[in-house]
C-alpha cells in the first residue's frame, strides 16, 4: 500500500471517529437540550450560531496572522480550509489530534519544523493571552459596576480591583509587543498596527463567542452581560488548556457554573451550557464539511501558496 493511499485510508477513519464520538454526544443530551429549546426564540438560537460563525472567520484570520510569521503566505480561503477541517480532531478522545492536523498541514507547505512550531506557538500564546485578559478585563468592569466576584468565594481587596483593568491591558499589550517585535509578520518591521489589528481580532472573537451565548442566557439580565462575555472566554479558555478532554467538554461546563451560579440557580446553568455546546459543534462540523469541499481547490503538498 503506498503512502498516499494510507493517508486517506487514515483520514476517512479519523472523519469517522469524529462523526461517532459528536454523535454520541448529541444522543447522551439530545432530551435536556430539546426542553430547553423550548422556552427560546428559534432567532436567538439562529444568531447564536451565526454570531460563532463569525468568531470562526476571527479565529482563521488569527491563525493566518501566526503562520505569516513563518515564509509561507497562504490565502485566507486556503487556511479556512486547514482550520476548520483539523479542528474536528478536538472531539476525539485525546484532544490533540486538530495541533497533529493543522502541523501536519503546515509541513506539508514546505514549513520548517522549527518555523511550524514557532507558528502554533504564537497562535495558542495569543488565544490564551486575548481570551484571559478579555475575560479578567469584563469581570473586574463587572465587579465594579455590581459587586460581583470571579468566583462565590474568591475575594480580592477593592485597590486590586480597581488596578486589575488597567492593569491587565498593560500587560496585554506588552505581551503583543514583545512578542511581535520577536516574531514580526511577513518578516517585516514591528507594527504598531499589526498590534491593533491583533487586539481588534481577539476582542471581535470573544465578543462574538460571548454573545453568542448571552443569547441562550438571556435570563442572566443585561446587567450581567460583562460577566457573561467575559466569563465565557474564562471558560473557553479553561477547557483549551486541559488537552485531554475532548473539545474541552466538562471543563469549559464545570468553570461556567463556577462562574454563573451567582447569577441563576446552577442547574440551569449547566442546561445552558448544554445547549450552547450543541450549537457550537453544529456550526464546527458544518465548517469542516465546507472546508473539506473546498480543500480540494488547493494542493495538498509541494510548494508554498503565493498570497
């Protein structure tokens, strides 16, 4: 058997595995998320989807950002492709096979291994760091605008709230700077827009993310809609670190009641995130199957895609 003929004897069973394990998911939590549907507008479940739609198109366009670090200049469509085929992997057990797919994919278009890791590197440092100070950022508004805390127990004198903002935007934007005057994109000069088009993608995504599920959560009050956005990126974030459970399920759930039940009971915080769950993968899955039609337009391998 040749190589190639294994690689797609190899993704067909991965395709496979992923479309077993959602749908297993899916059959485990179909009844509390149909009774949940009920007592919401089918619009705002529409433009939940549509508003994670639009944080993946960010999240593409943050990928793209890394890789044009390296000497590959790849076009957006051609990432879009990359991106929302690999994530799949997420789902199967093990949680690391959409970075095994996506370096994979990088290799293949003549990426050193040194300049692949140096991409996934700063793509995950700037997930991390945008989705942590997004988050810190709302809460510590939040708190100063109703009194509420991170957590039901966690307590924080009141000058470390007031400096925590400000506090975190210095250090975010230090952290870009440092970093992009290290790594430069295109390997041009440092750019004080390229930071602000840095910060303007990573607030765009976790306004999206967070917003798409403030809409499945509209009991919270739109008093707490900063806890909300910024608490989801918390939690978001939370469950991207801990690799070993698949898409980051439990982890993500478990921070959002931690986080939430201050504000509704916590049961109705776990059918929220339920719900919120299954549309995230609806749209994930829908991605991937349109960037595995379109994956075809490109190479596979070979040399690198003029930008």
């Amino acid at each position: 058997m040749t190589r190639s003929k294994a690689l797609q004897y190899l993704k067909w069973i991965w395709i496979i595995a992923i479309v077993l394990f959602i749908g297993l998911f899916f059959y485990r939590n179909l009844p509390e998320a149909i009774e949940y549907l009920k007592t919401i507008p089918a619009g705002y479940i529409f433009l939940s989807g549509v508003l994670i739609v639009a944080a993946k198109f960010l999240i593409v366009d943050l990928a793209l950002l890394s890789v044009k670090t390296g000497e590959w200049h790849p076009p957006y469509l051609y990432m879009f492709t990359i991106f929302t085929v690999s994530q799949l992997g997420k789902y199967i057990p093990g949680s690391i096979w959409h970075f095994a797919a996506r370096i994979n994919s990088y290799k293949e278009n003549t990426l050193s291994n040194k300049k692949t890791a140096q991409v996934m590197v700063i793509e995950n440092i700037w997930m991390v760091t945008g989705a942590t100070a997004f988050g810190v950022f709302l809460i510590s508004i939040q708190h100063a605008m109703t009194g509420i805390t991170f957590f039901s127990n966690f307590y924080l004198p009141e000058w470390i709230w007031t400096l925590l903002p400000w506090l975190t935007i210095i250090l975010w934007v230090s952290g870009l700077i440092i970093l992009d005057h290290r790594y430069p994109v295109n390997n041009g000069k440092f750019s004080f827009r390229h930071i602000l088009i840095l910060i303007m993608v990573q607030t765009g995504i976790w306004i999206f993310l967070g917003g798409s599920y403030f809409l499945l959560f509209m009991n919270a009050g739109i008093q707490n809609l900063f806890l909300i956005l910024g608490g989801y990126a918390l939690s978001w974030i939370a469950g991207y670190v801990v690799i070993f459970a698949p898409g980051g399920i439990g982890v993500r759930e478990f921070v959002q009641v931690a986080l939430f039940s201050s504000v509704v009971p916590a049961e109705q915080v776990v059918i929220i995130s339920l719900m919120h769950r299954m549309v995230y993968t609806i749209v994930e899955v829908l991605l991937g199957l349109i960037g595995f039609l379109l994956a075809r337009k490109f190479p596979r391998s070979g040399n690198p895609v003029s930008e």
